[in-house]
C-alpha cells in the first residue's frame, strides 16, 4: 500500500455505522495521590469524560496505600488507570508482577478502563483470568517512538490486540511526516466499519491534527493536557484548547476540514479566529494546523473534498502555485499563493489575499494620519520598501505597484529578488 495513500479513501459514509462519542481523556501526571485527585477534579470541571491516572509518575507509589485515596468513590470522572514501564515510555522500572498486582487491585477497586502494553498482554490476561469485573474495560496499548508502520502492518497490529482478548485497541505512533497520519486515520475508519473500539493517535507536531480530528475518523478517546507542562506524550492539545478552540464536541463524519498550511505553523493564531468564526455562523467545520514538509505530498494525500480548504504560509506559497491546478491570474502574476480551495470536482484553486490584506491596512493607516478627501491611493507615488522576497513579500510589491507606489525590494539574494 503506498505511503501517500488518498484521504478519500478515508472518509466514511455519514451514516455507515453507529457511533459513540468521542472521549475526552485528561491524564493526571501529579507526583502525589491527593495533588492527583485534585487534577481529576479540575478536568471535570475542564469538561473532560475521563481521567487517566498515571501511577508510574507518582513518588513512592504504594498500590494498597494511594489507590484507595484515586479510587474512591463517588468520583468526578471514570478513570482510566495505567502503570507505564520505562520500556514503553513510561516511569515504572520494576518488574511486571507489583505493576500486574497494582492494575489489579485498582480494577478490584472499581476503576473503569485499565490499560495494558500488548508486549506483556498475554501474561497479563492468564494473570487476571475470571476476575476482571465486567464493568471494566482492558485497554490493551502499543506505542512507537520512532515511525509510523505502514496501513498493512498497522492492520496485522490491530488484528494482534484483538486476539489477546483486549476491549478496546490503542495504537500510538509517531509521524516523520504528516501523511504518515492519513493512515492511521485509515485505520481507524476500518475499525470503525468493523466496530471494533480504537485509540489511534499520532505523536508529534505532524501528528496534532490525529489528536483533533479522530472524531471524524471514529476514534474511541482523545488526550488532552489539563495544562501546557503536564503532558503524558508529545504535542498533546489542553483539554481547554480541544473543547474551546477546536470545537471538538462538534466534529463528526461530516465535519469539513480547513487548516493552515506551514513550516513552522504551531505559532499561528488563525485557529482561533476561523474556528470562532465557524462556531459563530454554525458551520460544521474545523480548522487545523498543518506542520508539512512537503507541499505536493501533503495535497495529494489529503485529496478527500471534506479537506475543503487551505491557508498557505512561510515556507511553501511559492511552491503552492505549482502545485494548484487552477491559479488566479493576480497569484500567478505575484507568484504566490496563500488560500487554496478544492472545487467540487476535486481541482485545486490558488489565491492570492495577502496584497489585498496589507495594502488596505497600510492604506487606512496613511488616511488616519493624513485625512483626505481625494479618492486616490495615499500610496500612490509614494518610495514603498519591502524588505524581503518571499511570498508575502511578493505580495506587498505587487500590491504597492498597482497602487502606483514607487516600489523598492530588499532582499539576501538578487535572484530571488527579480519578478
């Protein structure tokens, strides 16, 4: 199966089965039982579902002890309840039988998801035989800190979990790039179709947008940090952030797809306002950061038409041109690109706003300072000086030109500095 497989693929029919619910998971992270306590209670105040109770990060952690202080009842939220080894990415450097006893015991004491890493899952499950009560569920894990596998072995590892008898199938990854995302997201419509319950997320900065955009794709639970500093994995969301910024209780199968496209892009501001902007008009939508490395890649792999459009910014809107179908004549003649639209038909539309965006801004900047009465550009033979040559910076020559400015480039390079 190749690599840069199409979204479309992807997308499954709105109604093709029966879904649940996207969890909200916070993990507690604290180093001491009752400071834990206090951060499930804070998450269910954030608006989480679910607390997952990191036993490896407490200090001194004495199962019969601090277990009774987490578990006890009634609680703010379900807990989900993990004991991650070093080997596996987490604290715990012991052997396996105190952890076993621990997971146990906190099953005895009425938590509701315990997780389990596949390597040790067998051993585990003849250990717990006939006495898991039927109001838990094993969550059995496998994480990869160092790639994505392809669609193929991601499918062969679903099939493993499931045959150790797991409830509910968890695969993290790591993305090198963003496209190795597509194929989780392909995997868990397949589990989906198939309604096997599936945590699929991808770690890092090109794997944000698996953890915003799984209730599109069918995923059972999602992570999100009760604060910037507390995560259990790279580029894990705030709670606040997936409920408040990405309206993640509003996605669903028919939930469009926008972003920004850039390298960096976490910097970026524009999720707030188009998400914002979506909310306030009802649109279903949701707009996403895109960390890409390759811009052609990246369009062909997410080609399904509910990735409907695209902000374009430092380093690739002089490569977007190439890579639209159709291109403005005002973009072509700037030589850049920075919003992309998928036509109905699939074709990718380039534009340029920049220059529209900033010269107006310089414009009623100059007006405010300077009133007059006259209809023509205050920037009209005026020395306009732009420093640099990228895209934007195309953008503001052009845009300076047209307005009958007198336009000076500066720039590193003269190559790159003649249109």
């Amino acid at each position: 199966m190749a690599t840069a497989m199409a979204a479309s693929a992807l997308v499954p029919p709105a109604a093709a089965v029966t879904r649940q619910r996207t969890l909200l998971c916070v993990p507690a992270t604290a180093r001491a039982p009752r400071e834990m306590a206090a951060e499930v209670a804070a998450a269910a105040a954030l608006g989480a579902d679910v607390a997952e109770l990191r036993l490896d990060r407490l200090s001194g952690f004495a199962p019969s002890r601090d277990l009774p202080v987490l578990l006890a009842g009634p609680r703010p939220l379900p807990a989900l309840v993990t004991y991650r080894p070093k080997w596996e990415g987490g604290e715990y450097e012991g052997d396996d039988e105190p952890r076993f006893e621990a997971l146990m015991l906190a099953m005895e004491l009425g938590a509701e998801y315990v997780d389990i890493e596949l390597k040790v899952a067998d051993k585990f499950m003849k250990l717990i035989s006939g006495k898991k009560p039927e109001t838990c569920k094993l969550i059995v894990s496998s994480h990869n800190y160092e790639n994505t596998p392809s669609a193929e072995e991601l499918g062969n590892l679903v099939a493993q979990i499931q045959a150790t008898g797991a409830d509910i199938v968890k695969i993290a990854t790591t993305a090198t790039e963003i496209i190795d995302v597509a194929r989780m997201f392909q995997i868990l419509v397949h589990c989906q179709e198939k309604q096997v319950p599936i945590i699929g997320l991808v770690m890092n900065d090109r794997g944000f947008i698996s953890r915003v955009l799984c209730p599109k794709f069918g995923g059972y639970l999602t992570f999100g940090t009760l604060e910037k500093g507390k995560e259990s994995a790279p580029a894990q969301p705030t709670i606040a952030d997936l409920i408040n910024v990405y309206n993640i209780r509003q996605i669903g199968p028919d939930t469009k797809v926008f972003g920004i496209i850039g390298k960096p892009v976490g910097h970026s501001k524009s999720p707030i306002l188009h998400n914002e902007a979506f909310r306030s008009v009802g649109f279903n939508a949701v707009y996403v950061p895109f960390l890409v490395d390759d811009l052609a890649n990246f369009l062909t792999t997410y080609s399904s038409p509910d990735f409907a459009g695209f902000s374009c910014t430092i380093p690739h809107k002089e490569a977007a041109v190439r890579c639209c179908d159709e291109v403005d004549p005002i973009a072509r003649d700037i030589g850049a690109v920075n919003t992309i639209i998928r036509k109905s038909d699939g074709k990718l539309v380039g534009y340029n706003t920049d220059y529209v965006g900033a010269i107006s801004a310089i414009e009623d900047g100059i007006r405010a300072l300077q009133p007059t009465e006259t209809t023509t550009s205050p920037l009209a033979g005026r020395l306009f000086v732009v420093i640099g040559a990228g895209g934007a910076g195309k953008a503001l020559a052009y845009g300076a030109k047209e307005k009958g400015a007198r336009v000076v480039i500066a720039n590193r390079t003269f190559d790159k500095m003649e249109v």
